[in-house]
C-alpha cells in the first residue's frame, strides 16, 4: 500500500486526483474509518497503562511501613522491585523484590499491530477517497487489499488472545498471591499485608477492542471480496447451466 501511494503521487497515470469522500458512506470506506479508529482506543488502551501494587510490613523496629513496585506497559514485571522497607530496621533481613514474569512480547505485539492497521487504514482511506478509479480499473489491488484483509483478522485472533492470557498473568503477578513467595516476609518477626493494586479495567477494554477488530477485519474480507475479480467469476460458474 505505501508502494502503491508513492506511485500514485508520481504516476502519470495517476496524478489526477479525484478527491471523493462519498466511499466513507459506502460500506467499504466506512468500514475502515471504524478499524482505524478501533485501532487507536485498542493502542491506547493498552500501551498507556501505568499501575502500581503496594504492600503493608510490618517488623523489627518498622511497624506497618508501605512498599510500592509501579510496572507499566510493556510490563516487564521481573524488573519491577519492593525496595527494602527499611534493611536495618528489619535486622538486616530484607531484600529487595522483583515481581515476576516478563509479559512484553505479548503486549507490544498486540500494541505493534494496532499501530500498523492505524498506518494502513490511513493509507487504505486516502486510496479509497483520492484514488478509487484507479482502484477499481485494476483488480490487482482489490486483490492486495484482500489477503491483507484475511491476514490482518488472523493477527487480531492471535494476538488478542495472546495479550488477554498475559493479561490474566499479569493479575496473578500483581496480586496477593505475590505475598506467599517473598522469602523476606517469612522472616522471624516480619508479617506483610497485600493492600492494593491499580485496578486492570482498561486492560479489559483493550481485548474487548481486540475482539471488535478481529470481528470488522473479518467482515472487511467480505467487503473486499466483492471487489475483486474472484467473486465476480463465482456469480458466473454458479449462474451458469
């Protein structure tokens, strides 16, 4: 798509714009305007993350003192610490802890690919608006637009379900389940309390919007197969004796 732009601004053939923005009303452009838009909240919702899990010690000398580990996106958690409450107050049993799990490769490939459809509903719109005649007279890049339809709805499969399994790892990695494996909390003298964490709503909304893509890039195959050459030579073999 970015080959076929450029060649649109420097083509003879193609330099007479034919600014139309009546496609954003027919199904195939509004359409697209809906994934790039999905493709924004489902970025934001979940690269703009910020979070923190806090927790109450109490021991030798430090009564109830509050320890705080802030991850965010692209929660690489086994870099996050509870720094020591205080080590000489607690008899020199505390050590500094990490969370655990490194949940980055499942994010950033669903943040990635959010950015990337962005990119290409960009493209896609500016070639539906400015150059559909061109679009139309060579069946070529309905073509293209239809295998990067069908790829794109798989990648939005995979990678939503990917991210909600992090997701649901990194609930776990945060919680108060973390409190039994902190070796410094079963010192003699040392208790620790799970007080809060931030809550994961909006990481919620980002598989939702993950699934919404998945669902309009998969009935965007649709649309775009009516374009291409190939539905009209099925209309032909089923219509004929």
């Amino acid at each position: 798509w970015f080959w076929f732009l450029l060649a649109a601004l420097v083509s003879p053939m193609m330099v007479g714009l034919r600014v139309d923005f009546s496609m954003l009303l027919e199904p195939l452009g509004f359409v697209k305007v809906l994934e790039w838009i999905l493709a924004v909240f489902a970025f934001a919702t979940c690269g703009g993350f910020q979070g923190e899990t806090t927790l109450l010690v109490s021991c030798e000398g430090v009564v109830n003192k509050t320890i705080t580990a802030a991850f965010a996106y692209p929660f690489r958690l086994n870099t996050v610490v509870f720094s020591a409450p205080d080590p000489k107050g607690c008899g020199g049993t505390w050590t500094d802890v990490y969370l655990t799990g490194n949940f980055s490769s499942s994010a950033q490939f669903f943040v990635t690919l959010a950015a990337l459809v962005f990119l290409y509903c960009l493209t896609a719109l500016v070639i539906y608006i400015g150059y559909n005649h061109v679009y139309q007279q060579n069946n070529k890049f309905p073509l293209t637009d239809l295998v990067i339809s069908v790829l794109t709805a798989f990648l939005w499969l995979v990678s939503t379900f990917v991210w909600a399994k992090a997701l649901a790892d990194i609930k776990v990695s945060t919680g108060a389940s973390i409190i039994p494996g902190i070796e410094s909390c079963k010192a003699p003298g040392t208790t620790c309390y799970f007080l809060s964490v931030t809550s994961m709503g909006i990481l919620n909304v980002s598989v939702v919007f993950g699934l919404l893509n998945m669902i309009l890039w998969a009935g965007n195959v649709w649309l775009v197969y009516k374009d291409t050459n190939l539905h009209s030579q099925w209309n032909r073999i089923s219509e004929s004796p």
